[in-house]
C-alpha cells in the first residue's frame, strides 16, 4: 500500500508574532517553524500502518526551500520519501490543485491530511483534493480498518460514530482523540 501524508509547515505556537510594513505583514525573523501538528498525528497514524502492513509512507509539502526541514523531520519520524513542489502556498485551492498533481503521478492508496493547518486554520484542502481527483473521502475519521482495496472506516457524527466501507484511493482526513480512544486497525 503506497500513503500520501500531506504535510504543512508553520510556525510553532510558541514563538513571539510580529507585524511589519504598519501591521500588513507576517515577519518570519525569529519564528521557530514546526510540522503542523495535526500532520503530525496522520503522519504517525502512517507509520503505524507502514509497521502493520509494510506500507509506503511520502510526504508532500507545497513550499519553497525553507520547508526543508519540516521535510527532514518527517524522513526523521520515518517516512520513506518526502516530496516539495517548490510553490508559494498562497490558498487552500492551489494547495490542492498542486497535491492532486502529486497523486495523480504517485498512484496512492489512501492520502492523509491533518484536519486543518494552525496558521490559517481553513480545514478545506482535503475535501477540494478529493473532489478534484473524484476519490472517496471521509472526514472526522476516528478508525479505519484497510483489508486489500477495502477500507472500513469510522467516523464521528453529532451524537455518535457511524461506520462507512469504501475502496481505495482514499482520502482521510482524522480528528484528534486521546490515543487511548484513537482505534486504526490493520
């Protein structure tokens, strides 16, 4: 099984913000930059299935050169390949036009994207990837069990969990739980 897992690069929370050109714009001097941390959380949810089922996990960032080391902390973590498509992410849209190009040339089985991004904080790029490329995709996932091109999935709902099957490619987008409620089976 082949795993895209959609990676952002953004400021840590914790480092001092400020503003230039009288309040218009984002200075970076000093700010510390971080895997977004819901990436994260797919990211590791890949690795588990990379363990279980000896799938192949790329990650992909649409940045310029200074997402570099966003890319090497995920080779660290253990994903097998990181890709950049070397583009300023100016809106969720491009975002998701430029990783439908990446998986339209990959041929992967289930793409992961964090529910939203911290820096902006628009949760679309995953749901406009999975209409571009007319794939299936569940959002606030909480368990998926993949069995060859089937995948039996869960998600929350207003006042439950409902259970979906569905066949690869996948889109999946998690919502974060205590791990101890998190359930991803192989």
């Amino acid at each position: 099984m082949k795993i895209l897992v959609c990676i952002s690069h953004v400021p840590d929370t914790t480092s001092k913000i400020n503003f230039t050109d009288n309040n218009t714009k984002f200075d970076t001097n000093g700010v510390q930059y971080v895997i977004n941390p819901y990436d994260e959380f797919v990211l590791t949810r890949a690795m588990w299935f990379k363990e279980k089922q000896g799938a192949t996990v790329t990650v992909v960032n649409i940045g310029n050169a200074s997402t570099e080391s966003t890319l090497r902390k995920t080779l660290a973590i253990g994903a097998d390949d990181a890709i950049r498509v070397n583009a300023e992410a100016t809106d969720g849209f491009f975002v998701a036009k430029q990783l439908a190009e990446v998986v339209k040339n990959g041929s992967y089985d289930l793409i992961l994207a964090g529910k939203e991004s911290i820096d902006y904080n628009g949760g679309m790029v995953p749901a406009m990837l999975a209409a571009m490329l007319d794939y299936n995709f569940v959002d606030a996932c909480v368990g998926i069990e993949i069995d060859g091109t089937s995948a039996t999935v869960m998600r929350e709902i207003d006042g439950g969990k409902e259970t979906l099957s569905t066949s690869l490619p996948l889109i999946i987008e998690p919502i974060l739980f205590k791990k101890a409620r998190t359930r991803w089976s192989v």
